[in-house]
C-alpha cells in the first residue's frame, strides 16, 4: 500500500511536469523531444501504479484463503483435521465434509414393469413422493421426482429415479436406508383385498372367501393393480365379504373355520392408500376340522395409490 502511495505521489508530480513542458513545447519556449519524454515518463509511473494495486489484490487473495468458506449450505461432520495441525492447498483429505440436507436428495430403484405408470404420473404433472421407515409402516417426509434415469439397469431390471424432499425437520439423514412410495394414480371406487389373500393356481388368481356359514369358498378372481400390502379387485369379489389371508395349505372348499377378530396391526388411514376400513379377524378351524386362516373384509375402496420401494 506504501509503494502504490509512492508511485502515485511521483505520477502526480509527473503529470504536472507534461502539462508545463507540453504549453512550453506548443509556444517554441521549449523542446518538444523535452515534453514526449515526460509524456512517456507519466505512462510509465501510471503502469507501475496499476500493478501495484495487482499487488495489493493478490495479498488480499492470498489472506482470505486463511478463512475457509464452505460452497453450499450444510451440515459439517466430524472434523479429520485438529487445530494446530499443518495443512496443505492440494491436500486430498480434506478438513470436514460438509453434507446438503435441507433439501435432501433420494435416489431409489423402480422396476422397469412400474416405469411406465411414473412416467405417465410425471407427465401429469408434480409426481409425489413419500419416504417410509424400513418396515413400511410410519411415514417420513413427503417430496417430489426431480429425475427419471434415462436408461434401464438390465442386469437388474430396474431405473433410478431421484426425488428431492424439503427435509425441513431432518427426518432423513444421508445414508439412511428408507422406502419409497410413489402416488402415480387414484382409483375410486374399487374393490381391495389384502395382497396376501391373493392367491394363484392354474385358472389365475383366487381367494378362500368365509362364508356366513363359516365355511370357506374358493373363489376366482381377476386382480388390477397391487401394492406390498392390498390388490385391486376388478371382479370375483364383492364387497363385503370376508377372505382368509393364511393358513391356504389346510383350506379347501367347504372347511369349516372359525372367524377370530384379530387387531388392526399396522393398518392406516391415507388419502393415497386408502386401505379398506372392515375389521381383520382370524379364520380358524374348530377341533378337528381341517381348516384354518386369517380373514379380513374388503370393501369398495374409496380411493388408490401406486407404490415403489427403493433406497
């Protein structure tokens, strides 16, 4: 800072120098070889003022290295460096990492069979989507698909799809393993079943339906969409009706069962999933019959949602 002050003093003094030898030279009270050299003179001193203030620049470059900045907004984790440890510009470990969690980024699988659905979702508009604990049971935060990958894994049949979630109560954390559920349509007014009512034998689909009786029936049907935890029923199924969701290897058409309520373990009430609202209850046979399952009622299902799960 010094130096340039110098400089600047000396090209002030320079400037006032031309002025006088230039009025000199134009009245012939002067050389002009005189003026031209003091002209020459001031654009020197006016160079050497410009690259002290490069100088200047440079040092404060130089010293607000000394305060790390981070790029993006985040959260550091344990730090890898010590105060009072020596540490270099190309160093490729690093002081802390720093992780972006609001928002927070997922990126899962979908298997190429469901593709189809997400993408007609997406072109739809905004395609939601919710991240649930590892047993699919409590929901964590809600956001939306950002990216469909343009290419399908053919080793394992699936495509990543990325989905961005606000992450404002830090619900999800980086690395954590959560399940995705993707809302691709509604369905109103359709028939559900618990997908593990659902069976299959050489005419198709079936379920063992308990009649008012006690006794089972096997009963064809045709299924549309399903998810981990309920079928759609486009026909053989008409609410209400009671069907045995175990014990299929002791039923047969016309075994006797006795029903037993069994609690609601796990079930929700969603606007996307809507899950059939008939009490669960167990289809067991009396002493010495040979039948036996659980049972739960299906009703028309008022609304429906599409699922993917991922990581």
């Amino acid at each position: 800072v010094a130096k340039k002050a110098q400089d600047e003093a000396q090209l002030a003094n320079a400037r006032i120098d031309l002025e006088r030898y230039t009025k000199l030279a134009q009245g012939n009270f002067g050389p002009k070889q005189q003026a031209d050299t003091q002209r020459a003179l001031v654009a020197q001193l006016e160079a050497q003022v410009r690259a002290d203030q490069a100088t200047i620049d440079n040092t404060k470059a130089i010293l607000g290295y000394t305060t790390i900045r981070s790029p993006l907004d985040g959260r550091t984790g344990i730090r890898l460096v010590d105060p009072g440890n020596l540490v270099q510009a190309n160093g490729t470990s690093g002081i802390v990492v720093i992780t972006q969690i609001k928002p927070i980024a997922v990126v899962f699988t979908l298997a190429q069979q469901n593709l189809r659905a997400a993408t007609s979702a997406l072109a739809r508009g905004p395609l939601e989507a919710q991240a649930f604990d590892s047993g699919m049971t409590n929901a964590i935060a809600r956001g939306h698909v950002t990216v469909v990958d343009n290419q399908v894994d053919s080793a394992t049949g699936t495509v990543k799809i990325k989905a961005v979630f606000p992450n404002a109560d830090l619900a999800l954390w980086p690395g954590q393993f959560v399940n995705i559920r993707l809302t691709v349509d509604i369905l109103k007014n359709v028939v559900v079943a618990p997908s593990a009512a659902v069976q299959r034998g050489p005419n198709g689909a079936f379920v063992y339906v308990v009649k008012p009786d006690d006794t089972v029936e096997q009963r064809q049907i045709v299924t549309g969409q399903q998810t981990e935890r309920f079928a759609v029923i486009q026909s053989g199924l008409e609410p209400p009706a009671k069907v045995a969701t175990t014990g299929f290897a002791r039923l047969r058409d016309g075994a006797k069962v006795r029903v037993i309520p069994m609690p609601q373990a796990g079930a929700e009430a969603r606007s996307e999933t809507a899950a059939p609202a008939a009490s669960p209850a167990t289809a067991a046979p009396p002493r010495g019959e040979g039948g036996q399952g659980d049972g739960e009622r299906g009703r028309r299902r008022k609304q429906g949602g599409g699922a993917a799960g991922g990581q």
